[in-house]
C-alpha cells in the first residue's frame, strides 16, 4: 500500500544520507518530490532520476537552507512547479564539532545557521500554503544529542534542543488549522556525518547502544514516512527517539 500517493513533499538537503533515504522512501510511497542541496550537484541530478523511476514528479533545487531569502524563494518556487507543499521535511544540517574551549564564534554560528534558523527559515515559507490547504506535515530532524547532550558538542546538542522547542511551539501554534509538526531524534545512523565515530572505534559506542549498532538512514525514513502520512494523524509536538534505545 501506498501511503504518501499525490502528496507533495519538500525535503531539504537530500543529496546525501538521512535526506536522501527519505526522499526515496517518499517517492517509493507516491509522492511527488522537491528537495535542496547546498553543492552536490552530481548527486543531486541523479537523485533526481532515481526518484522519477518511481513514476513521481522529482525536482533538485540549490538552495542553501540557512539563508531565509533563499528559503522563500525556494518555497515560492516549489508551489509554482508543484501547485502545494504537504509535506515539509526540515532535514539540512551540519556539526562542527569541538570542545567549548577550542570552539570558535564562526563555528558556532554556523551551525545555527544551518540546523536552526534553517529550520525558522523554511517552516515560516511553508505554514502559508498549509493554511491555505488546511493540512500538512512538518518534520524536523533533532538528534539523541539534543535530548541528552554530548561533550564536544555543544553547539550542534543546542542546535537540536532548539529544533525540539520550536517544534513543540509549532504544533502548538498551527494545530487549529490541521497542519502537525514533529521531529525525529535519530542517534548515530551510518552517513558521511557520522564516518570519523565509526573510524575512531565502534565498538565503544555500540556499549552505549542496547540495539549494539548504528542505525542505518532507511530506518530513519521509515519513521519520517509514518509522521508524514495520515497513519500518524493524531501526532503532533512529538519528539521520537529513533536511537535503537540509546535515551533509555
Ligand atoms: P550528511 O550525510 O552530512 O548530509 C547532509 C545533507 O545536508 C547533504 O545533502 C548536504 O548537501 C545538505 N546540507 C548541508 N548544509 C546545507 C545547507 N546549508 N543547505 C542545504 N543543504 C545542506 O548528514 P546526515 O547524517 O544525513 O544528517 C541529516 C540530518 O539528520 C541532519 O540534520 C543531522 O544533524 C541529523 N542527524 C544525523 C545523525 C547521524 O548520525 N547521521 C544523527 C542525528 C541527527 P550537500 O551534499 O550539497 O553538501
């Protein structure tokens, strides 16, 4: 069974890992789909042909998600090409990590810029058609370490804990008008962003994780299908923890 046939989704930094796992998943189910990058222009337009073998409409779109201009552009233009946005994934996101003591103010704000105020940026574009159409699905990607913290992290943990406050605000804010607003914390899930834990050693992070692994991007696509699709149309203001039991 489909679950996401003729919706529109916008994803944003879909080139790559969690964003691109979503994107094919979302595609797989029968959405249409438009998503950004921010320099993966090869990926990108073969992401853009993977998706329309499914037989779904596929748009790539260079769009750097922690710009607000580029933000409204790219929502205007997404609306044009497709006519609504359904469903909104706030994916995008960087780390830079380092211990406060060695962390530099531009390493900071970049990571605001790009996990945070993207996020800001994106969501305050879309709730316009959404009230319009009076439905949509917001998701965000918040991470097991902006529920818990972790050292050498702190700017990357407040980025996330922050996605957590604004989307609890959010499903709070546009509820009345049908729109929902989630985010997912996955833990470390098997990307580019997570290649240097995996050459540091696994094995002592598996220690921390009851499932003894880390998870792979499909799986947290699976959990962005169900909240982008009407199996989960009474959720709204959650956080789930996609972490094989790392907050427990
Ligand atoms: P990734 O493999 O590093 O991929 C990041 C994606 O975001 C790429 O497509 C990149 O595009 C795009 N991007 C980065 N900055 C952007 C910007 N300013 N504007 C537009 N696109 C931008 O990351 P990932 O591991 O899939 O992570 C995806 C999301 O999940 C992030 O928000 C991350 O914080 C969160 N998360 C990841 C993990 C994990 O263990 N991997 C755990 C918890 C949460 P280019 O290819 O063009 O650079």
């Amino acid at each position: 069974m489909k679950l996401l046939e003729n919706k529109i989704a916008l994803i944003t930094g879909a080139s790559r890992g969690i964003g691109e796992a979503i994107a094919v998943k979302f595609a797989e189910h029968g959405a249409n789909v438009a998503f950004t990058y921010l320099s993966s222009d090869e990926k990108a337009k073969a992401l853009e042909q993977k998706l329309a073998a499914f037989g779904v409409k596929a748009k790539a779109y260079k769009s750097d998600a922690g710009d607000y201009a580029a933000s409204e552009t790219l929502a205007s233009e997404v609306v044009k090409e497709f006519g609504k946005i359904d469903i909104c994934v706030n994916n995008a996101g960087i780390s830079r990590d380092n211990l406060l003591l060695r962390l530099t103010p531009e390493q900071w704000d970049d990571v605001m810029q790009a996990n945070l105020k993207s996020v800001y940026n994106l969501t305050r574009q879309v709730i316009k058609p959404m009230m319009k159409a009076r439905s949509g699905s917001i998701i965000n990607l918040s991470s097991v370490v902006g529920v818990r913290g972790n050292a050498g992290q702190s700017s990357y943990a407040a980025s996330k804990a922050g996605i957590i406050g604004f989307t609890k605000s959010m499903a709070q804010e546009v509820g009345s008008r049908n729109i929902r607003c989630n985010a997912i914390a996955p833990g470390f899930i098997e990307t580019d962003m997570t290649h240097y834990l995996k050459d540091g050693g696994a094995e002592q992070w598996f220690e921390k994780i009851p499932l003894h692994r880390f998870g792979k991007p499909e799986e947290i696509a699976n959990v962005a299908l169900f909240l982008a699709s009407d199996m989960s149309s009474y959720v709204s203001g959650q956080v789930i923890n996609a972490c094989g039991g790392m907050t427990t």
